[in-house]
C-alpha cells in the first residue's frame, strides 16, 4: 500500500525510528540488510512472487505492479477446505509441524519443561472463574471483550459520527443479561459501573437476552479516558475494559493476553458524569519560561 500522507513534522516512519535505534546500538546493518524502505518492499515483493509460483498464482514484477496497478486481483477457488492438500496427499503437502502430521502432543514444548504449558492439552484452574469457580463470590459477572462492529480495536473511536451508531449515554455499551440487569436495578439506557479489584469503568447498559445469565460484554478498543490520570483504579468515564483485566500471560510459553479471564460486578451509577474528554485531542501545554540575558549564566 502506497504511502498517503508522508510523516508530519517531527514524525518518522517505523522503518527509520527502529533503524535509528538498532543504529544507536551498533546493529544497524544487520536490521536493514544493506535495504532501505523501498528495497524491503521490493524484496517481500519477490518473496511473494516465488511463493506465488509454487501455488501457480502469476503476481507481475514489483515495478509494474508499484507504477501501473492500483491492485492485483486473484482468481479463487469455489470453496477452500482447510488442510485438503494435506489430507489427499500427507506426504507431499505435510503440515507445518516436525512430523508434519496434526500433533497432538509436541515433544517440541514438552521438552521445554514448562509446568503451566505441558506437551498436550490439560485443565488448569482459572486464576479466577464465573458461575462458581474462583472469585465468582465477590464478582460474579464474566465480563466478554470481544471484537467491535464500528472500529478495527481503538482505530476510529474518535469517530463522532461512529460512536453515535453506538454509545449509550455517551458509553462503551456494556450488554448485559435481563436477569442481571433486574437483580441490580439496571434498565437499558442506564450509566453503569462495572468493576473489580484492578479498576472501575462506566458503561451504557443495553439489557439483552443474547446473552447468557452470568455473563457481560464490553467491546475491546474502547479509548481510556481516566478521571484522575496517573492514578490506579482511576474511574475510566468512557468504558476501557482493559482496566478491568488481568495483567498475566496466558502462560510461560505463550505469554499473551488474558483478557477473556475477567470477573467483574455491575451496578447502576448515582454519582455525577463527568464529561468524556478522549476525544478532545492532547493538551498543549506552553513552557514559562524566565529570560536570562546569556551574559548572566554561570558556565
């Protein structure tokens, strides 16, 4: 994809800014490989060409493709079958893995002895687990964070135009069962706050029987807007469920996020709304500054 606009003022593509910092470090060539930006999308070009030519997929040669095509239109079979290749023939198309069969059990990540990530599937108890299971007593609600309909993660959050397909009073909708919603008083349309032991935010609520007893959903990418910034536990006014997640890795091999391991309690809110303030842009903050005439410092 052509460059749009190119970087404003002070800014730097993200090839230049780790070139610089791998430069600081003494390891600039071995990160650029003697390539600047337009010879690394040559090159992943020519990657894909020879990869094309193993599938017979025909891509032209990058500078046509930079100066003539806008984009490349492929021809696609009917219907793709996962790993078909595979199934018809095992030994000509293997899988990518050491015996290039589906395992399952790795020697490769038993071998790394890893006592929550073991060479096959096992049940390990949830740090914390609704309906039942730990911390349910005190936060009884499994709060989902899934994917938006209207954003790619907090990409266009700003949209005013988007978020008032949206929002529910100026909220991150949380969605939330009749069942639940009764039991604590909550109507559709209410300002809510949902919390646990790591942070608080307030949600719109938007009572729906898709969803099961026991069970919330905040869409992730909601923009973070505290209001006491700096502060853990700060009340996050717009509707961030990352504040309300578990900072721990999914385990010593994967390390990823575990954002769908969340407990949390709802309840309507009686305090004062402060405004939203995400989305009004940085503050600009200009320095005072005393004059001293360069005759009068001290060296």
């Amino acid at each position: 994809m052509k460059q749009v606009v190119p970087p404003q003022f002070e800014a730097r593509n993200d090839f230049d800014i780790f070139r610089e910092l791998c430069r600081r470090f003494n390891r600039e060539e071995a990160f650029t490989e003697g390539l600047d930006e337009m010879g690394w999308l040559k090159r992943i070009w020519q990657e894909g060409v020879q990869q094309g030519k193993g599938r017979g997929v025909h891509l032209p040669a990058f500078d046509d493709f930079w100066n003539n095509k806008e984009y490349v239109e492929f021809d696609h079979p009917q219907m793709f079958v996962r790993h078909q290749a595979f199934r018809e023939d095992p030994d000509l198309e293997p899988l990518g893995t050491p015996s290039g069969l589906i395992e399952i059990y790795s020697k490769t990540i038993a071998d790394m002895n890893y006592d929550d990530c073991q060479g096959h599937p096992m049940w390990f108890e949830k740090i914390e687990r609704s309906h039942g299971g730990p911390g349910s007593q005190k936060y009884p609600l499994h709060l989902q964070s899934v994917h938006p309909d209207f954003r790619l993660h907090s990409q266009l959050c700003e949209s005013e135009t988007l978020r008032q397909q949206y929002t529910v009073a100026g909220k991150e909708p949380v969605f939330i069962n009749p069942q639940d919603a009764s039991a604590r008083g909550i109507r559709n349309g209410d300002v809510v706050r949902v919390f646990n032991a790591r942070g608080q935010v307030l949600a719109g609520a938007v009572v729906s029987d898709r969803y099961a007893p026991g069970v919330a959903r905040i869409h992730e990418g909601a923009w973070y807007d505290p209001d006491k910034g700096g502060e853990p536990g700060a009340l996050c006014k717009y509707g961030n469920p990352n504040v309300l997640t578990i900072d721990i890795g999914t385990s010593q091999l994967a390390q990823a996020t575990s954002a769908h391991t969340t407990l949390v309690e709802i309840e309507k809110y009686n305090g004062a709304v402060e405004q939203v303030t995400a989305f009004n842009g940085p503050v600009e903050i200009v320095a005072q500054c005393e004059y001293v005439p360069a005759s009068q410092v001290k060296s």
